[in-house]
C-alpha cells in the first residue's frame, strides 16, 4: 500500500539559489557602502553602543539606539557573533552589517520552509516575496546594523512557529514562538505589545469557537509571558505606555527612532537628506561608494559648507516639510486613527512632493506596496468564499497587523521613521498570503508492501 507521510520541514538552505542570491546582493551593498551611515543616520548609534557593549562599566547613558530598559545580557549574547568576526580583524560596522545580513537571510528561510512544506501548486507567495525583496528601502534596512533585522527574525520565527504548533510538532514550534517572542519585546517593546494583542485575540476566538483552549494555543500564551518574566523592567515599561496611552497620560505608548526624544520632528527626520549625504561621503572619501558619488557628481567635493541665508524658496521647502509631517492620532478619536493610518501606509505619495529629494525618489516603491495591499485583500476574499477552514496564522497574522496599524497611528510622528517601521508589516503580509494559498501538506513518498 501507499503510506503517506509529512516531507521534512526544513530544507538544507546552501541548495536555495534565492537565498544564494539574497546573501550575495545585500554582501555586495554592505560592501560597496563602506563606513558610510548616511542612508540610516542611527546606525552610528548601535555602533556606539557595540564598541563599549561588552566593557565591564557599560550604560545606555549616551548612546543613541536601543533603549534603556533593554537587558544588557540579551545584547551581549544577540551581538556575539558580530564580536567575534572583530577578532579576525573584520572593521566593526560590517561586522554588524554581516550580522544584520545573516539574521535577515535566517527571516527569508524560514519563510520559504513553510512555503515549501505547504506544497502549494500556487504562485502567489513566490511573487509577493519577489516583490518585497525587492523594495529598495526595506533591502536597505536588510543589510545595515539597525534593529528592524532583529524584528524580521523575531516575527518571521514567531510566524512559523505558530505554523508548526497546529501541526504537531511542538518542540520546534515552541521554541521558535519563543525565540520570537524575546527578540520582538527586547528590541521594540510597542511591536511586542501588537504581538501580545493579536496573541490574546486568537485565545479568545478560539476559546468562544471551540469552548476550550486547545494545549497548542497555550503553548502561544507561555510563550510570550516568558520574555516578561525576565525582563520585569521591560513589562512594567509596557505596562505604563499602555496606560497612558488609554487615559491620555504622559508617557504614553511611543514608536521611537532610538533617539529618546518624543518631540515632534520633521516628516524626513531620520531619513537620507542630500546634505547628509554629502556629510558623510566626504567625511569616509575611502570607501567605493564615496569614490562613485564624487566620480558620478553625485555629491560634490567642496567641503565649504552653506552659510546661504534664509530665503522664500527654504521657507516654502519648510512648510512642505511640516505638511507631511504626521500628526499621531489618539483611541478616543476614531477620525484621527483612520486619517493617521492612511497617511502610515500610503505616505509618501509619488503624486506629491514628499520634501525632500532622496523622499520624491523612495516614494515610487509604494506602488509596490500597493500591489501587496490589493494582493492581501484578493487573497482574503477568495479565503472567504472557499468556506476553507481558518488557520491560526492568519487569525493572528490579520489582527496584528490591525494592531500594528492603529499603534502606528498614535506613535508615529514623521515619514522617515514610520517607512521603516512600516516594513515590519510585510511578515504578516506574507503570512496571511501564506496561509491563504491552498496547500498539500501531505504527499505520498514511498510505498510500503504490507
């Protein structure tokens, strides 16, 4: 007789040609870039924060980047293998950015896995992780040493262990639930409390459907308590941002750049402007990227800096600045959420001057992630007609993502940042695409006489 049985769940990487592919560009960027910091100015924080990281006195006192409350264990441990690499005389910064690399490679993989354990005959998946792969800002924040690597590892590893718990296999989906759940609240603590909701909501769904809570889900539920437990500074720290922000009390829930300012700036702050371009072109002349900015006139070599004074055309460039400045909107004003929300997810525009010229020239990425948008709600439909079962991913991966978008409503303050944190969301995009694929999770591969 034919006896079916499960295909193994992970698959050797080193015979992925994406993944091949994928290590090779963003190598190449990291390589090409140098020491130059300009397109992520806080880089040089994390950079700051890793040559004294494991110095016997080390505080955050400072340091520009991760936060406080932060264990410095948990960054002692995350960042030893860029440590290590400094040993065999690698510069610091692309130690980091190898680092960065390697996690983001880690995200994709485990992605493809359940792309290939699902054994769908479906193309949509491959092309939506073409298309994100591919976005110029989010491969930027794939290669450089920030923390969005972190996340994409936190939730790509948090999303496939969710996908592996409702399959009995609950070792390796436990510790990846877990795994996730400490990267997320170590690293953003306003991400993890999406997280945390979007956990609780699939408790109570499950609970009201199924009048009981299945041993998986409570796996779920220890999961993401374990991080607070060993972290207490961190839980209360979240504790009180949630607070705040229900009562509309000072210390309210913040989407910080890594600065620890929670004054209102500019729509580009915290991105690329021609100026700092220049800067730091001129400051690292060294590096392949530098010699082909000057070689290409890209920036220019003087190094005098403007003294031109204030003029109508600066004051015009000023007040478009400001006008896109995003203004966070508040829970107890429904209107403020849906306009703060739609300026997160479509700002900037290609139609409109963004501010800022390196701004004008990023804004055409969002017609990919217009495609993305419309691809995610044609998948959703089809889900709803076919009457197909609905997967514990997607009941989490859909209701983070709400919960993503309405924090990011009342936290973010300016385009710059908020189009990084926005790439947080293309996991659960690619989740929910996932899951809503048809699968063939079970495929016949020999037969046994009986």
């Amino acid at each position: 007789m034919t006896e079916k049985v499960r295909a193994p769940f992970f698959f050797n990487p080193l015979r992925s040609r994406l993944l091949w592919i994928f290590v090779a560009a963003h190598g190449a960027f990291a390589l090409v870039l140098g020491d130059v910091m300009a397109f992520a100015p806080d880089e040089g924080g994390y950079l700051g924060i890793f040559n004294e990281l494991y110095s016997r006195n080390f505080s955050f006192a400072g340091h520009l980047g991760w936060v406080g409350t932060t264990p410095t264990l948990y960054l002692q441990v995350v960042y030893l293998p860029a440590k290590l690499l400094t040993y065999l005389g690698i510069p610091t910064y692309l130690a980091l950015r190898i680092l960065a690399i390697a996690l983001s490679t880690i995200s994709v993989y485990l992605l493809l896995c359940i792309a290939k354990y699902q054994g769908s005959k479906e193309k949509f998946f491959s092309r939506a992780l073409i298309a994100v792969l591919i976005i110029p800002t989010s491969f930027m924040w794939m290669s450089l040493s920030l923390r969005e690597e972190f996340l994409y590892l936190g939730f790509s590893a948090f999303v496939t262990g969710l996908y592996l718990m409702n399959r009995t296999r609950s070792r390796p989906a436990m510790f990846l639930l877990t795994l996730g759940a400490f990267l997320v609240c170590y690293t953003k603590g306003y991400l993890f409390v999406a997280l945390v909701f979007a956990a609780i909501a699939l408790l109570l769904i499950r609970v009201i459907l199924q009048r009981k809570l299945a041993m998986p889900l409570q796996y779920v539920a220890l999961a993401i308590l374990i991080p607070l437990i060993f972290a207490p500074a961190t839980s209360r720290s979240l504790i009180s941002a949630v607070a705040g922000q229900i009562t509309g009390a000072q210390g309210a829930l913040t989407a910080s750049d890594g600065t620890g300012s929670s004054a209102p700036i500019s729509s580009t702050s915290g991105s690329t402007s021609a100026a700092m371009l220049a800067a730091e072109v001129r400051a690292n002349p060294n590096s392949l990227f530098s010699q082909l900015a000057l070689k290409s006139k890209l920036v220019s070599p003087s190094t005098a800096p403007s003294t031109a004074p204030s003029t109508p055309t600066a004051d015009l460039d000023k007040k478009r600045v400001d006008r896109l400045s995003l203004q966070p909107g508040h829970i107890r004003k429904p209107l403020t959420l849906i306009t703060s929300s739609a300026r997160f997810l479509f700002l900037p525009s290609p139609f409109i001057d963004n501010g800022s010229k390196f701004q004008n020239i990023g804004s055409y990425e969002e017609i990919i992630w217009w495609g993305l948008y419309l691809l995610v709600g044609f998948m959703i439909f089809r889900l709803i007609r076919s009457h197909r079962k609905i997967d514990d991913l997607f009941i989490w991966a859909t209701t983070f993502s709400l919960f993503f978008i309405i924090i990011s409503a009342v936290t973010e303050i300016n385009v710059g940042t908020s189009l990084r944190h926005r790439s947080i969301l293309l996991i659960p995009i690619l989740a929910i695409i996932l899951t809503c694929q048809i699968s063939n999770e079970e495929v016949p591969v020999t037969s046994v006489s009986a």
